[in-house]
C-alpha cells in the first residue's frame, strides 16, 4: 500500500513538472508571437503611416498648429502673446511669422522692421524664393519648406526648415503661419513631402517637370537629400549629384536593381539600404521614399533618400 502511494505520489508528480513544462514552452511561445506582431506593426507603421519621429519636430508642429487655431479665433488680437519671449510661442530660436497670401509680412516679433514689407521676392543664397515656396506650401494644406538662411551672429548661411499653415482670419484675411529651425533633424516627413511635391509637379507638366530636379534655386533639394528619377528599366534620367550617369543604365548597381524589385507592382515603396555617408568609410543606413508615375508608355521612379540619425544609444 505505502508503495502503491509513493509511485502515485511520483507519478504525480512527475505530471505536475510535465504539465507545468508545457504551459510555460506554451507561454514562450505566447510572447515570442506578441512580440513578433508588435515589431511587425510597428514596421509597417513607420513604413506606410509617416510620423515625427522627433521631439523638436513634434513641438513645432504643435506650436504651430496652435498658433493656427489663435489666429482663426482672434484675428489680429492674438499677436501681442505671440511676441512674448519666453512664451509657448517665442522660445529661443523658435517664434512665429506670419504672412499675407501676397507676400506682405504683418507680424515678425524678431524683425520688426520687416512688418509692412512685401517680401514675395526674398531669395536666399541659392536664389530659392522662400516667400513664394512658403505660400505654394500653405495653399497645399502646410508643410515644410528648407533654405539657406544666415544664424543671428554668423556669417555663413545654414539650412533653416520652416513649417508653414494656412489660417483665415474672423474677418476673411487669409494668412500663412510659420515658423523656422536651423539644422533640425531630417524626417521621413520632409523626404515624403519633396517626392510628392516632385510627383504633383511631374503631373502637372510631364517630363519638362525633370528640369526642375536639377535646379538649385528649387524645393528640390535639401542638405545631401534630392530627388532623383530612373525609369523602370533602370535608365537614369535625372541625378543631380551624378549628372554624367543621366541616360546610362544604372543596373550595374545592385541598390538600383533592389530599388526597381521592392517597387514593382507598386505606386509607393521605402527602402533600406547600406551607403557610406560623404567622407565617411564604414557603411551606414541609409532610406529611400519611392513613387511610380505613368507617362505614356513609361514607367518612372521618382525618390529621394536620407541617412536617419543613429538612436542616442548607438552613437
């Protein structure tokens, strides 16, 4: 009899170990699966759904598209809080201009002097007539605009990016909103907003569009970002960095052939690859935003691409 128990005892026993064994390979599994569909959402996430990925992005958007609602609700009375230095809406380097759809500056709490001023002419040092371009982006429902502006103090112009929106104030004035950044980070935001900007243009005059792409004083570029186009076969057409290969085959290059496989069958595609970035020997990453346009019996390929800026805990 006290066998007869110590062997149910045991066998028991044993089937506790096994059964616990197996809820908890089940539970392994359970989490390796969560955690394999998170990741894979959150890559099509960033892949199909852009966003900002960035702090300072993120709060001049925000800034920004407050100021919008102000401005909508108040007219003209909202400007005093806007030149409060120190304020949610004048912070450092960060603070609003605003812009009558002709070009006339009629608040600039920095530039005082400017208010009153039609300035739709103002080129910067690439000629890139950046009241124009602002206007062209607000009337498209905002954006992002990028040129060459002279830092307070300094002499040698850098990248500004300034974030632009539309607003009507209560007695029908119309308005453009903006506010600008010197070296902020590169989105996938901007590299979206150049492609489809390029796309918009190539729809509205075909490939007499190409010759834009080319030109310095368009919204074309920005830092080491441009756009480029090739055919589905793999002839360049427009590469302003490599203007020599324009009409070449560009097959030889494994990065074009991945380029044309990962958007076949497809109007929209990004894609990752390894490049070494100017100067530098060691590869790093590198994304390409793609779209496919249709003009007669050609297929093209208009992109552009960026290196993302490595995690802080990568640097």
């Amino acid at each position: 009899m006290q066998n007869q128990l110590t062997t149910n005892w045991k066998n028991r026993s044993e089937l506790n170990q096994i059964t616990r064994f197996q809820l908890h390979h089940k539970a392994i599994r359970l989490f390796v699966l969560i955690v394999f569909l998170f990741s894979f959402l959150l890559l099509e996430t960033a892949f199909s759904e852009v966003k900002y990925t960035y702090r300072r992005t993120k709060k001049i958007v925000s800034m920004l598209e407050q100021a919008v609602v102000e401005i909508e609700s108040k007219g003209r009375d909202a400007f005093p809080q806007f030149r409060v230095e120190g304020s949610e809406w004048f912070e450092g380097e960060m603070y609003l201009f605003i812009y009558t759809i002709d070009g006339v500056n009629i608040f600039h709490p920095v530039q005082k002097h400017l208010e009153g001023q039609n300035l739709y002419d103002l080129k910067d040092i690439n000629g890139r007539p950046l009241i124009q371009h602002l206007i062209n982006k607000a009337e498209k429902g905002g954006g992002w605009v990028h040129y060459m502006w002279t830092r307070p103090g300094e002499f040698i112009p850098t990248w500004k990016s300034g974030y632009v929106k539309k607003a009507i104030m209560p007695d029908g004035t119309a308005c453009f909103v903006g506010t600008g950044v010197y070296n902020v980070r590169t989105e996938k935001q901007f590299i979206v907003e150049m492609v489809n900007d390029a796309i918009d243009l190539i729809n509205a005059r075909g490939t007499a569009a190409f010759a834009k792409f080319r030109d310095d004083s368009s919204p074309f570029a920005f830092r080491d970002s441009y756009i480029f186009v090739f055919k589905d076969d793999g002839t360049a057409i427009v590469d302003p960095a490599f203007p020599s290969l324009e009409g070449r085959s560009l097959l030889e290059y494994e990065v074009i052939r991945y380029m044309i496989e990962r958007i076949k069958g497809k109007d929209v595609a990004w894609v990752s690859y390894l490049r070494p970035k100017p100067g530098d020997v060691k590869p790093s990453k590198k994304l390409a935003y793609l779209r496919a346009i249709k003009l007669g019996d050609n297929r093209y390929i208009v992109g552009s691409d960026f290196f993302p800026a490595k995690p802080i805990w990568m640097r």
